[in-house]
C-alpha cells in the first residue's frame, strides 16, 4: 500500500499488528514530501516507535534519514550499500534561463522521447507551448484539473500501468519521483530537471530505468541568481524561527507571540493535534522541521562568500563526475555571439563610445568589478580559446589647417590571430 493509505489508517486508529516485517520503499518519502504533506510525520513516527516490527527503509537518497537517527540515537541494526553508477548519462548540460529550455526541446528529434521535471506552473506552460503532455499529482487542487478527462489522463495511466509514454515530450512534477518509473528500452533519450533540492534531483533521474546500453542526455536548471536561494532561505528561516520559539517557551507563550514575516511562513511547521479531551495541543512536525534543518545548511553553504561551493558543483559532486564535465549552455552561446561580433568588427577603429559598448557586450568581471581593460579581455579570449586580439595602438600627432600640433584620439581596433603551423 502507499504512504498516503496508512496516513488515513492511522488517522482512524487501524493497527498494523499482524506484521512481522514492513519495508518502506522510497524512504526518503518522510522528508521529501513534508514541505506539501504535513501528514508524512504521523506515519513516521508510527514507525519510529513501533519496536514490534523489524523496518527495512530502502532509499537511493539516505542522507536525511541517516542525518535525523544519528542526531536522535536512533540505531541502525543493519546498513547495505550499492555504488550508484551514473556512466550511462552521455552529456550533461546546466543551462542558467528558462528560455533555454525552448532551444533544448526544438533541438531534439521526434522520435527520441523527452522528460522534464519543474513546478505544476512551468510544466503546464512548457506542455501546451510544445504540444506536449502534463502530468500532476491528483492532490493538486488546481492543476490537476488540466489532467483529468484529456489525453493527460491517458498518458498518467500509462506510466503508472506501463511505465511508459507515447508523447514526445512528458512534462511532470516530483509527484513522479516516489514509486512510479519509466521502464527500460523505451525511447527516453533526455531528462530535463529544474529542481532545486539535490535529493529530488537524484530521484527525478532514478525515474528513467537504464537497461544495458541505455544513455541518456541530462539538462539541469543551474540554480545562479542568489537572491532567488535567499528567498528560498528566508521562508525556511521563518518557519525554523517558529518552531524554535514554540520548542523553547511552550504552547502557551507559542499562542500569545505576535511573528513577523507571516506571509512568508510556512505556518504548517506546526501541528495543531486533537488531545482526548478534545483540546489542542500544538506540536512541531518533526520532519518538516528536520528538512528544513538540512535546506538550511545547504543554503548557507551556496551564499557563503568563504568557500567556492554553488549548484553547479553540488549536481557534479551528487553524479560524482569532474564539474569541466558539465557544459553550460548559455556560456557556449555567449562565447560564438562574442566571436561573431569581434569577427564583425575586426579592423574598425573603436573610439570611447564603441569601447563602451564593447565593454558592456564582454561584461567580464573579477570581486564583482566589471573590467576594462583591453589586456583583461585579450587574457579572457585566450583561455576561452577565442582567436582575437584588442590592440591599442600609439596614436600619431599631426596639424590642423591652422598649423597647430594636435594628437590623434586614442582608438581600440580588433585583430584575429592567425596561427602559423609548420607542416
């Protein structure tokens, strides 16, 4: 049965009593999915407790589960561990704008099958912009509806019966991520993901089964913009906050508290439970809160300014392939569009507003200072392996029609390199 059903069980007082042996697949269930279920907690801690039972949790993504029972002293009788071996990804590509994601779709052929993971908003768009299909969790009260009694509905029985797809182009949300595949042999050729957390990445590629000498092409969202992480931190901060003040000062003063921020909380953090007396007791929904806990971390760790960490490198190190192994896709273009304008302008005298333009075209910059300097861009050309030069040569003096001694402007001109090899 799914998680969901014994939530319900529990919630109705059923005993699982005639059990010797429960295995929990997709383990990581508990947190994965406590952001939008606050009901993932009441089973968990059903099966905490439950000492009557030998639990076997299976999970390709331990690292939170491991984390909770080591800080609750929680003992792990027995630990198994396969190597995960990603060799089968072909290509992997991080592109930094959701435009990106247009080029990416029309660049594949028809036949090769395409599946892409992002929010119920972009996934809908993304569909109905390439003719593709959309799949939702049935729990969403809003999006779901453009599932039922369309071609969707058809597509979303037949990966769950099939594990396959008929439409080019497959777009879903991490409601696929727990328990439903796409089998080996069909026609998947490319994963697209834009999710955010590393372990709902590593899930969402685990969708597609690999049979032997199966490859796929896998493009990520690659997370940039800081101010966007910030924002993900400031709501989990507040909720963290919440939770604090409750576990420190009791239910009572919990009550009383006026919080700041509360549109920018996620105020489930807190279970409101129903004692026998029919009273409320407010509790902290551990896992929610636990989840938080390691998002926090992992948030704190991208934005700080002391160490060289971002996304890119998180992906890199969770596939355990070298970070120069990942092509950016935007970086690719900028790097032709940057070679078609210098090969556009090779020759041309570039005075002050040129040089401007110019320099804000490059936009190269060191410590968040833009440069500009024509020694900083011939060095960026260089070690991109762009074969052009920006010159600045000396100026000539000369005289005016009324005989006096002037200098000419000072000029940038671009030259391309052209390399002699000895036969």
């Amino acid at each position: 049965m799914n998680y969901q059903k014994i939530e319900t069980f529990i919630l109705n007082n059923i005993s699982f009593d005639n059990y010797d042996y429960v295995i929990f697949d997709e383990s990581q269930y508990y947190f994965s999915d406590s952001t939008f279920n606050i009901k993932t907690d009441l089973s968990f801690k059903r099966m905490i407790k439950d000492n009557t039972i030998c639990k076997i949790l299976l999970t390709a993504t331990p690292r939170i589960l491991e984390n909770y029972f080591k800080s609750n002293d929680i003992i792990i009788d027995y630990k198994y561990e396969l190597s995960t071996d990603y060799s089968y990804i072909r290509n992997i590509t991080a592109f930094s704008t959701y435009e990106s994601i247009d080029s990416i779709i029309e660049d594949i052929p028809q036949e090769e099958q395409i599946l892409l993971f992002t929010s119920a908003k972009r996934a809908l768009e993304i569909s109905k912009k390439h003719n593709g299909a959309f799949i939702c969790s049935q729990y969403n009260q809003y999006y779901d509806k453009y599932v039922k009694d369309t071609e969707n509905e058809e597509e979303r029985t037949n990966i769950i019966e099939n594990g396959e797809f008929k439409n080019h182009l497959l777009c879903i949300t991490t409601a696929l991520d727990n328990g439903v595949n796409v089998k080996e042999g069909t026609p998947v050729k490319h994963i697209i993901i834009d999710i955010f957390d590393p372990d709902e990445f590593i899930q969402c590629l685990g969708r597609k089964r690999i049979g032997e000498g199966e490859s796929i092409n896998l493009y990520f969202y690659n997370y940039k913009d800081n101010r966007r992480i910030n924002g993900f931190k400031s709501k989990i901060t507040n909720s963290l906050e919440r939770a604090d003040y409750l576990l420190d000062h009791g239910q009572e003063e919990y009550v009383k508290h006026k919080f700041k921020n509360e549109r920018f909380t996620d105020t489930r953090i807190i279970d409101d439970i129903l004692n026998t007396d029919n009273s409320i007791k407010k509790v902290v929904n551990e896992c929610m809160y636990t989840k938080y806990q390691e998002d926090l971390i992992l948030y704190n760790a991208i934005l700080s300014k002391k160490n060289n960490f971002n996304y890119k490198n998180m992906i890199a190190t969770a596939l355990s392939v070298d970070k120069t192994f990942i092509l950016e896709l935007e970086t690719t273009t900028e790097i032709m569009s940057l070679e078609e304008l210098l090969k556009e302008i090779t020759g041309q005298k570039l005075y002050k507003d040129k040089q401007k333009e110019l320099i804000e075209f490059i936009d190269l910059r060191q410590d968040r200072k833009q440069l500009k300097s024509p020694n900083s861009f011939n060095a960026s050309f260089k070690e991109q392996g762009i074969p052009y030069v920006i010159d600045v040569p000396k100026t000539k003096t000369y005289r005016d029609e009324n005989g006096k001694v002037k200098r000419e402007k000072s000029y940038w001109i671009v030259g391309k390199i052209i390399y002699n090899v000895d036969k």
